[in-house]
C-alpha cells in the first residue's frame, strides 16, 4: 500500500480526488474542511510547517508505516518541475529507487549560511524582518552536523518538502531519532530549523546515493533557466 501524506492549512485539495488508489491522509492545520472530501483528515496544530507534519506522521505510524509513503504540500501546482504533478510517477520511482524526487538539486559550500538565504528571500523578506520566522540559536551546518556528524559539503537535496520514501528507509533510523527532530520544529508556526530539514530530507535517506543524478538534474535546471531568460 501507498500512503499519500498531505500538510494542507487553506490549500484546495479537490485535486487529490482523482487518486483513488492511494491511501490519503490529511494533516489539516487550518479551518476545518468541507465534509466533501472523504479522505482520512487529521486536525494537528499549525506548527513547524511541512517538517513537523512528516515528523509526526512518521512517530505516530512508526509501527505502521505504508510500504511507500508520498509527502506533498497541499498545493503543488506552483512548484514547476519541483514537484511530480502526477503523483503515479512518485510510486514508480519508489517501486524502483525507494527514494523520489521529481528533480534533485544540490546543496554546496553557498548554501550552508546560518539561515540558508533565508533573510535574503523576497518570498520570505517580510516574514522574516516581522519576526515570523523564528531564528536559530545554532545555524544550518551546525545542525546538520549534529544530527549526521559526517556530512559532506556537497549534498543531494529536494525541494518544496515534497517527496517520496519507502518504509526499509524511514526504519533505518530510530524513533527517538524522529522525535529529537520534531522537538526543534514545533514551537513556532515557521521555525527556520524547518527550512532546515526541507534541505536535509534527500540526505538524510539517501545519503547521496543519487548524486550522480543530482549533477545532471541541477544541470537541466539551469539550462532550463537560461533557455527560459
């Protein structure tokens, strides 16, 4: 079985009605949901973004856990090439890599800055002059190193939270370890260790078992990007 685990807080989640053959479970963190929708919802409290969700879908299931498991925001419709907009093409990859992302980035020694660019974002400017974000007292590599101490500098990395994973990778670590993570993502709506682990997912399963793909993916981006310009 497939699960397909969603963070939704006021996304229109119609467009998941088609996928029937998934087991869907909503983590809503906004107003309550239209009775339309018969999906498994699960009302949680609007902390940690996206992270805290996986997070605590993964603790609370740890023993349960679906053979495959897709985490998606509520709306993927604006991530581009980011985000499968075909959700089969998630449960192909798994089937065949245990791991999928619909296109890998890569994390080098520009993207280790206390708060990952963050600050400099017009996307999260206002947010993060108003306070909104909450800071960290430790900074992106020093959290990174302390969860898996041999990281490298070059790194696979996902984009947008959004991204596949099998059970046999989720259980390669234990829950205590899940738990520690979650503790640093829930006492705020937008924590920036959230960012954090949005950048940290790719590694933490697969650890750059993909890198290879990783190389020629960033260089479709940017061809992409030049060809767009």
């Amino acid at each position: 079985m497939t699960s397909l685990i969603i963070s939704r807080y006021d996304e229109d989640i119609s467009w998941l009605k088609k996928y029937k053959n998934f087991n869907i479970i909503i983590y809503n963190k906004g107003e309550p949901l239209s009775k339309e929708f018969n999906f498994n919802v699960q009302e949680i409290t609007n902390v940690g973004r996206e992270s805290h969700t996986w997070l605590f879908h993964i603790i609370k299931n740890y023993k349960n856990l679906d053979e495959y498991n897709i985490f998606l925001q509520g709306r993927i419709d604006d991530l581009g090439c980011m985000a499968y907009q075909d959700l089969n093409k998630y449960k192909k990859d798994l089937i065949k890599n245990q791991f999928s992302v619909s296109r890998f980035g890569l994390l080098g020694p520009f993207h280790w800055g206390f708060n990952v660019g963050i600050e400099k974002d017009p996307k999260y400017q206002k947010q993060w002059n108003d306070g909104e974000i909450t800071r960290s007292q430790i900074g992106f590599r020093s959290y990174a190193k302390k969860y898996f101490p041999k990281i490298p500098i070059f790194l696979s990395t996902s984009y947008g939270g959004c991204f596949g994973v099998s059970k046999n990778l989720i259980l390669n670590y234990e829950i205590d370890f899940y738990k520690s993570l979650i503790n640093t993502v829930c006492n705020s709506s937008n924590p920036i260790e959230s960012h954090y682990l949005e950048r940290l997912w790719c590694y933490m399963f697969t650890r750059n078992r993909f890198f290879t793909k990783t190389i020629i993916d960033v260089t479709k981006t940017k061809l992409e990007r030049f060809i767009g310009n």
